[in-house]
C-alpha cells in the first residue's frame, strides 16, 4: 500500500475524530460529502453535512459527551481515490479517566477523495459488546487501554 495515502486515511480520520473530543459540530460536519452518512451508536442515520450538524450541535452544546481513544487497526484502498477504514474505540465518561467498556465500539469510514480533499462517504459506529463474551470486551478495552495518554 502506498505509505502517503495510508497516512492521509489515517491523519483524515483522526480529525474526525479531533473534532468530536473538541466537541466541534461543525469540524465534523465538514468532514462528510453532500451525501455522507453517519450511523451513530443508537442506531440514528444522519445524511448530508446539515442533517449530521443539526443533530450534533444541540448534542455538543446540552450534553458532556466524552471523548474517543481509538485504534486503527486497518486501512483498505479501493482504487486510488476511495478507502475503508476500521478502527475500534472506547471512551472515557466526564469525570472519569478510564475506559467505560460499555460504550466501546467497532467504527468504519468509508472516504472518497474529491478535488485533492478527502470526504467521509459513510461513518458508521457500532456497539461491540459481544454478547455473552465478556472476555472480548476485555481484550478491547484492555487494547484501547494503551492509547489512554497518547
């Protein structure tokens, strides 16, 4: 895989990312192509760059979200201007300085490069729970657990 493009998907995520720990409606927003699609973790479908801003503004202003530690753990190109990203995540409760293992999630990006700009196609983030395998939910959280000051 070329070196450039995997650091771009990389560094392309992590401002996704960067934005929701700076609780940056619009920094996210931004991120996405007309169309783009966010899944969040309750399941709500949000389509287009308005749609994912009007819902993440009132969430960011009422709410004390908390903030991503995250893990890429693979980049997959599809040509040279379309990529998959899967990553998983935790996060840490305000107040708090741990993991919350209950919240931990597996996220994937689907992103397109447009005019020399990447742009999130689809962002989905999905519980992992493991149902019935809590030793999973460990090994995640206990992996997540390494990234916790960096």
């Amino acid at each position: 895989m070329n070196a450039s493009i995997y650091d771009e998907i990389q560094n392309f995520y992590q401002k996704l990312i960067d934005a929701w720990n700076k609780r940056d409606a619009q920094g996210m927003a931004e991120h996405f192509t007309e169309q783009g699609v966010q899944i969040g973790f309750d399941g709500s479908k949000l389509i287009g760059q308005e749609e994912i801003l009007s819902h993440l503004t009132p969430i960011f202003e009422d709410h004390p979200t908390a903030p991503f530690v995250t893990k890429v753990k693979d980049i997959r190109l599809l040509g040279n201007d379309a990529a998959i990203l899967q990553a998983i995540a935790g996060m840490i409760p305000p107040g708090k300085t741990d993991i919350e293992p209950a919240v931990n999630a597996h996220q994937t990006l689907v992103a397109v490069r447009k005019d020399h700009e990447w742009r999130i196609e689809l962002f989905q983030n999905t519980p992992a729970q493991f149902h019935g395998r809590p030793e999973l939910v460990e090994e995640m959280t206990e992996e997540l657990r390494q990234f916790l000051n960096n």
